[in-house]
C-alpha cells in the first residue's frame, strides 16, 4: 500500500497542478533567487558532513525488494562515500536498482559535475508561482526549466524557504536518461533546514527502467557536521 501510495504522489507531480497563495510577495522574484543563491553556497559549502542513509528498493513486476544502509559522508569538496555498507534482500534490487543509484550519485559529485547540474540561474530558467504555506512554513515556489539538455537535470519545481532561502523541496522529472538501462525518472526531494543548513530529509523516486518499473525511498537521519575531512573508513559503494 505504501508503494501504491508513493507512485501516486511522485508521478502525480506532473500533471496535477498545485493551488498556490494568491497573496503577492514582497520581494520581487528576481531578488528571491538572489538570496537563495547566496544561501545555498553558504549552506554545506565547504564543510563535512554524514549522515545515515536508508534505502528502500523494489522491482514491483518481479516482486522483489531490498534495503540498503550505509554511513552517507560528504567531505569538504563534496565528494560522497559510503561507511560500513550492509544491503539485505533480493540481488537483482540491488544491482538493478541501489547499485545504480549511488553511481549516479557519485557521478554528480565529481569534480566539475556538482556546479553543472546545480539548481541556479547558470543552468535553469526560474519562473515564479507564487507563494503557498507548507506544514506552518511559508515557502517561495518556482517552476524550473534546464537551459540545456544534460544529464542530472530535471524539469520540474523548487520549493524556497521564506525566512531563510534555502530550499525544502525539488520535484520534477530528469529530461535526460542517466544510463541506457533507465527510461525515465521523477522524484520528489525533500530537505530539513536547521541551524542555517539545508539538509536532506528523503529522496522519493520511481523509474521506469529496462527491467520493469523500479521504486525507491531513500531516508537520511542522524545528520551531523564533521570536524575536518575524516573519512579513512569510508568506502564508495
């Protein structure tokens, strides 16, 4: 029931257009995203940080499922490993599915892939929608469109935070197949601000692939900055 639910909710997104706010913002949509640049390089720029990441996978065709957990770290250049990886379940959610999940997210964090596929003017186009008040917050929500047609970017919305600028929601559909093994892919992203720090809360996605349709929930918890890059332990996938 709960994957019925999820695949509702992500692929919904698309064409169920939400109600926003009719009350006008004061600040001008141009200075929102002025701000929520700045916020956004301040917010993890240059820090370490991990956190646990819990994975749960499923092929529904095959009626095969998996979890995966590991130790998340992101060192001071944003390069992501995994820590004391454990993965129970069927081997074909984790090859088909996990496996190709933290490659592409690796993938992203390479040097010179993070600022290109970055949620900024230099890679989208940012159209204002308006406001709406999303669990006692009131956020800023703007439809985002690629300039280019390059792999990691997404068409879709961004949810801005009112007080703080960061963002607390990226939803949308990938408009370039990360592997020749995926069709397509839509996701909801969904992030905690605390202490002046966007940080990842869940990663909601469905894809379509070549072998079936594929589900995963990804939840990160026990979030912490670490002091230096202390990583020696850690180990991609």
């Amino acid at each position: 029931m709960k994957r019925a639910a999820l695949v509702v909710s992500v692929l919904s997104f698309a064409f169920a257009a939400p109600a926003y706010g009719a009350v006008a913002t004061a600040i001008a949509p141009e200075a929102i995203i002025q701000n929520y640049c700045v916020a956004t390089q301040q917010s993890l720029g240059g820090k370490a940080a991990s956190m646990d990441m819990d994975i749960h996978a499923s092929l529904p065709g095959q009626k095969k499922q998996g979890r995966f957990h590991a130790l998340r770290k992101i060192n001071p250049f944003g390069r992501i490993t995994y820590a004391k990886p454990e993965f129970e379940g069927d081997n074909a959610v984790k090859n088909q599915v996990v496996e190709r999940y933290l490659q592409a997210e690796a993938e992203a964090q390479q040097d010179g892939e993070a600022a290109s596929v970055a949620v900024t003017p230099a890679n989208y186009k940012f159209q204002y929608k308006g406001e709406k008040i999303e669990d006692s917050r009131t956020v800023h929500v703007f439809q985002v469109t690629p300039l280019k047609k390059r792999k990691g970017l997404f068409k879709g919305e961004v949810w801005i935070d009112a007080a703080s600028y960061l963002p607390v929601r990226e939803a949308g559909k990938l408009i370039k197949s990360p592997s020749i093994f995926v069709k397509r892919v839509a996701f909801v992203r969904t992030f905690d601000i605390r202490d002046g720090l966007s940080i990842p809360l869940q990663v909601q996605s469905v894809v379509d692939t070549v072998f079936g349709s594929a589900e995963l929930t990804v939840d990160f918890t026990n979030f912490s900055l670490d002091v230096g890059d202390a990583d020696p332990d850690s180990s991609a996938r």
